[in-house]
C-alpha cells in the first residue's frame, strides 16, 4: 500500500507541474525570474517522476539537488530585482548554494562507495539546505513591499510547505525512526499539493517587487550561522562516531576554549566591538549605514520633548555621536560678531576649553564656513589631509587634544551657525565618503532646529517687549487722565483755595492720584499680577460711586437706576473700565450737560449704562476703528480707553456694547454676570 502511495503521489505531483510548466509556457507573463520559474516547474516535475518510478535511486537525488537549486535561484532572482541589495543577503543565496553542491558531491561518494558515515553527512545537508532555504522564504517574504505581498504570499507558502516536509523528513530520517520510511513514500502527496498554490501564484501579473533591509541581511546570516553550526556539529559527532580513539572531550575541550577567548576579546573591548561592526559594514553591505534607521533615530532624539529631555544642544550632540559610535561632544556657536562659545556638551572625555582657547577658534570657524567640509582632526594631526583641508588653521586645544576626532559644521541658509566637535569612538578609523555625506545632511538639519529655536528665542524677547509696550500704552492713557483730574484741581485751587471744602477734596483728589499713579508704576513691572479675574459677587454701587468720585470735576455725572445690585466681578478692573469710559463721556459732553451712569437688571447680567451727550459716532467708524489701539476723534486722544475697556470686561467674562449716532451722543453698556447678595445667599442656604 505504501508503495502504490509513493508512486501514484509522486506520479501525481509530476503531472501537476508538468501542466503548470505548459500552461505558463502558452500564457506567458512578465513576472520577474519567469524563465526561472518555468525552470522550477521543469526540474520539480523531473524530480517526481524519477522518484516515482526509481525512490532513492541516485538519478532521484541528483534531481531533488538540482530542483532545490533551481528554486533556490528563484528566489535570488526576485531578490535581485530590488534596488537594495546587501552583500549579507547574497552571501546567505551563496552559502545556501554551497550546501547544495556539497550535496552532489555527497551523493556521488555514497554512489561510489556506500558508508553509514557519507549516507549521514547526505541526510545532514539536506537537512540544512532545508533549513537555509526556509530562512530564504522567510526573509524574502517579511521585506517584501507591503503593496505586493499578497502577489507572492501563494508561491512563499508552497515553497515553505515543501521545505518544511523535507526538513521534517531529514530529521527523522537522520534520527533513525521507523517512520522515516512513511514520510518518504507521503512527500509526492505533499509535493502535488502545493501545486495549486504555485498554480494561485503564478496567475499574478504584477511584478513580484522585493525590498531587503540591514535587519533582514543581519536576520538571515544568524539564522543560517545557527543551522550550519548544528550541521558542523552533527557532522563531527557523525565522523567521530565510528573513530576507535575517544575524540570528543578533546573537541569539546577546544571548542570551549576558542569560545571563552572569543568572549573574552569581544565582550570586554569597545575597540573590538567597534572593529568588527565597521568590518561587518563594510564586507557584507554596499553601503555603511542604513539611512532609514539613522535618519529616524536622529530626528527622533533632535525632536525629543517633555519634562526630562535634554536641551537642544545637547540633543544635537547626541545624535551626531550616535552616527558614528562617539562617545561624546561639544557644540560651539557663534552668532556673527562674537567668538564661537561652548552651547553644551556630552559626554565630553576631557577638560572643556574654556573661553580664552575658544576665542582662538576664530579662524577655523571662518575656513568651515568659507568650504563647508567636515574637518577630521586626526588628517590634520597625522599629515595625511587633502590639500583643502589642509588649509584649516586648527586652534592649539583641539590640535593638542588627541580625543577631539571630527568637526561637523551646523549650516543654515549658507551661513555657519554652529559646529559640533566629537571625541574620538572606541575603534579610531579616518571617515569615508558615506559618513562625510550623512553628517553634513544630518547638520543642515540640526543647524534647522537650532535656528529654530533661535527664532523662538528671539519671538519670546519681542514678546515680553510688546507686552511692555501694552501696558506702557494702557498706563500712559491712564496718566492723561490724572493729568487732566490734577490740571482741574491746579484750575479750582486758584479760585477756591480759602475753602476749607475745597481744600479737603483736593487732597483726598491728590491722595488718590498719587495712589493710582503707584498702581500704574506697579502694573510696568515684569512680574506684575495684571490678570483680570471673574471675581466675586460684589455690590456695584460702591465701585461705581468710587469710579464718579474719582473724576474730581465740577461737571455733573448723575448715578441713576437700580444701584443696589450685584455683580460677579472683579471690583479694580470694572473700576478701571469705568473711568476709560467717564473719561471720555466727560470729554465728549458739553459743560452744561450731565453725563449719566444707569444701573438695570438685563437677565443673567447686570448692565450699565454711560452715556453722553457729545456728538456721536457714524457706523464705520464703531466698526471698524472704535476698538483699535490708537485710533481716536479727540486731537489730543490716543485711542486707548475704549480699546482696553473692552479688554478688561471681556476678561471679566462680561461685553461691551455701544450705540451711537452722529449729533445725538452716545451711550457705551457694560453687561456683567448678576450675582445675589450675600445676605440673600446665606438666608438661602439657612
């Protein structure tokens, strides 16, 4: 029964890709390695009938070698097709590929003179060329575009399930069980049932785009590293089996102690480690670093934030000495017109220099910025720098300094703004052409973010002074108002100076000039409290009877309505509020004529009324010049009341409405949130 399982399976598997190889030879396509593919077709189809009609002859051996081969190379074919191919990935296809010619000559010497030695040699590389070639599968199927996975996804399962049988079988064959002999005569079966998955695969017109990474080339090498050092192991254990001399604890013995001085070398030493990664970069890669990763890695540790990041200039330190392994660094900057100064360091394995050996930095700043190249100190020391560089005046500290490796110039817009000096890596090597490119763009964006934050730097300072420049322009509408109450006062002393009355109004009137007058000076300070707050409820009439008083004039301001009501506000910015707007409606009236302050409930709000009786606004000039700094009908005003009014009752969660017309006055209405007495509150909570 088995055998009729074995030969019908195979037989079967045979037909199946015979069919797939003429069907894909009348419809063609123009998939990548398709003249590879059909060859896989033809090969496997070959393999399944001489394993059919002759098992483990050795006409069969030869040709399960040759169709691991061949999809082997199609699978190298798919990856040759992407135009990031790594060195490392080529030498896994090409060690995969040597496992696979060691297996014809395996199978010629177990031909030529059988032996249990050679017979399990054949089963242990076939068991590794099953191994490598998932590893192959694996990689080529994770670093596929994600667009153009579901193309190939077919192909990469049959190609693992027929390596998976395979690697299944081997073992237990190599291992001696009984049902090695079970899955031998099952594998046609297997084989035939992935032929509809080649069949799926093969369907796809697209191209099978692929793209490999460091991580993958890396990924497969240690992958294959592991199987083949089973494999070497599995073969000595094998040849020593039947030696007459006891021959492992001598091998593990030295095995054990190649291991321990290999530890002993590569743990402990930067230097070594720093060697064999450069080595390892430049052997098995065409390019030294992988750009993607770097350039992530050095935007993410520029744009770190939050409480416990590092400042800026330290951040840009950090990132440079990540590219190339440095320990540490420094940044100089220079604004133009001072000597370059130390901005931060990192991990800097020395004595900084300080400002006197700085200040001999001039000319090396100037040749940086006049070539834009990066300086390798060590060129300079050594006298081996090219003939440009060679131009570059190096300062005494960093000539003397033999920890100070590479200059990295920071430009921004053709201008050099900052300079980054790294001390020397672990393993000292002279810079190629890779790191010089990858520095000078990494600067180009630090010296960004460094402007940057200069920019912001600059911004805040015009800020503070704008912010002064507010409040001067607030304080300064101010003073002219206590200039007019005390030029009044000046006017009325002169005529009424023998009035006892007078003369107590005029100096409660100075009194509270001069205690406005101290507020004003407070409020320029740049620590001043000048945030208007909601405030609390508060009864109106003794703000607002403050307000009336503090005008100190002989015209008639009239206090009309509900005065009993209250507000939630905050009592100094309503009072200063009100005397921008008493101000001007004492300005704007005629001297005869009263100007009025009406107190009304309006809803949820309490609104108060100033209004005059001057000549009155047009519609364009309340919308569009009323409530703009500095605009003002008044000769001598400077359109600032009516502008911070607006400002502090808005702050106070309250608004400010106008209604005006020209010859018939004006009246501004502040409305505020109405609050309940406190008596009223305390009586509703009993």
């Amino acid at each position: 029964m088995d055998a009729l399982i074995a030969f019908w399976g195979h037989a079967l598997a045979a037909v199946l890709f015979a069919a797939l190889m003429i069907w894909r030879v009348i419809e063609p396509s123009r998939q990548p390695g398709q003249r590879v593919l059909l060859g896989a077709f033809a090969v496997t189809c070959c393999w399944a009938w001489l394993s059919a009609i002759d098992p483990g002859g050795g006409l069969a051996l030869y040709a399960e070698t040759a169709r691991n081969l061949v999809w082997v190379g199609l699978l190298y074919s798919m990856s040759a097709a992407s135009d990031e191919r790594q060195h490392g990935v080529r030498l896994v296809y090409g060690a995969v590929a040597a496992v696979i010619g060691l297996q014809l000559v395996a199978t010629a010497f177990a031909l030529l003179s059988p032996s249990e030695a050679i017979s399990q040699t054949m089963l242990l590389l076939r068991l590794t060329t099953a191994a490598g070639a998932l590893v192959l599968v694996h990689n080529l199927y994770g670093q596929a575009a994600p667009a153009t996975r579901p193309h190939i996804r077919f192909a990469m399962l049959g190609l693992a399930a027929m390596w998976i049988y395979d690697l299944n079988y081997y073992t237990v064959e190599y291992l001696g069980a009984a049902s090695a002999a079970r899955l031998g005569d099952w594998r046609g079966v297997a084989m035939a049932l992935t032929a509809p998955l080649f069949a799926l695969a093969a369907r796809q017109d697209e191209g099978w785009r692929i793209r490999l990474s460091r991580a993958a080339s890396f990924q497969s090498i240690s992958l294959l590293a592991i199987c083949g050092y089973f494999a070497l192991m599995a073969m000595v254990a094998t040849a020593l089996r039947g030696s007459q001399v006891d021959w492992s604890a001598g091998v593990m013995i030295g095995m054990l102690a190649v291991m321990t001085v290999a530890a002993m070398v590569f743990l402990p030493s930067a230097r070594a480690r720093g060697w064999f990664k450069v080595k390892l970069a430049k052997h098995l890669f065409e390019h030294r670093y992988d750009y993607r990763s770097e350039w992530l890695r050095f935007a993410d540790t520029l744009g770190r934030s939050g409480a416990d990041a590092p400042a800026l200039g330290k951040r840009i330190v950090k990132a440079f000495a990540d590219i190339v392994d440095a320990p540490g660094g420094i940044l100089l900057v220079s604004d133009g017109g001072s000597p370059p100064a130390l901005a931060a360091e990192w991990n800097w394995p020395g004595e900084l220099p300080g400002p006197g050996a700085l200040a001999a930095t001039g000319p090396l700043w100037t040749a940086i910025e006049h070539n834009g190249r990066i300086v390798e100190l060590d060129a300079l020391r050594g006298g081996w720098a090219s003939a440009e560089d060679r131009k570059v005046q190096l300062p005494d500290w960093a000539l003397g300094d033999e920890r100070a490796w590479a200059a990295i110039p920071l430009a921004h817009h053709d201008r050099l703004i900052g300079l980054v000096l790294l001390a020397t890596p672990d393993y000292r090597r002279p810079l190629d052409w890779e790191d010089c490119d990858l520095l000078r763009t990494a600067g180009r964006q630090a010296a960004s973010a460094l402007a940057e934050a200069r920019g912001q730097e600059a911004l805040a300072n015009a800020q503070k002074f704008d912010e002064f420049n507010r409040r001067f322009a607030f304080i300064l509408h101010d003073i002219k108002n206590l200039v007019s109450q005390l030029s009044l006062v000046s006017r009325n002393a002169e005529r009424h100076a023998d009035n006892p009355e007078f003369r107590a109004d005029m100096v409660a009137t100075l009194k509270n000039s001069v205690g406005k007058m101290n507020d004003l000076l407070a409020r320029l300070a740049p620590h001043s409290q000048t945030q208007v707050e909601r405030g609390a409820a508060q009864p109106l009439r003794p703000i607002l009877e403050a307000a009336i008083a503090s005008r100190g004039t002989d015209q008639t301001i009239e206090l009309l309505g509900d005065t009993g009501l209250w507000a939630e506000i905050d009592s100094n910015a309503l009072g200063q509020a009100l005397d921008h707007l008493l101000q001007n409606a004492l300005e704007a009236s005629p001297w005869v004529e009263p100007v009025s302050v009406t107190v009304s409930s309006a809803g949820s709000h309490v609104a108060i009324a100033v209004a005059d009786h001057g000549d009155g606004m047009d519609g364009d000039f309340i919308r569009n010049r009323l409530f703009q700094p500095f605009a003002s009908t008044k000769p001598n005003g400077f359109g600032i009341g009516a502008f911070e009014a607006r400002s502090v009752i808005a702050a106070m969660g309250g608004r400010l409405s106008v209604d005006s017309s020209p010859g018939k006055g004006s009246i501004f209405t502040i409305f505020v949130p109405a609050a309940l007495p406190n008596h009223k509150i305390e009586r509703k909570r009993a």
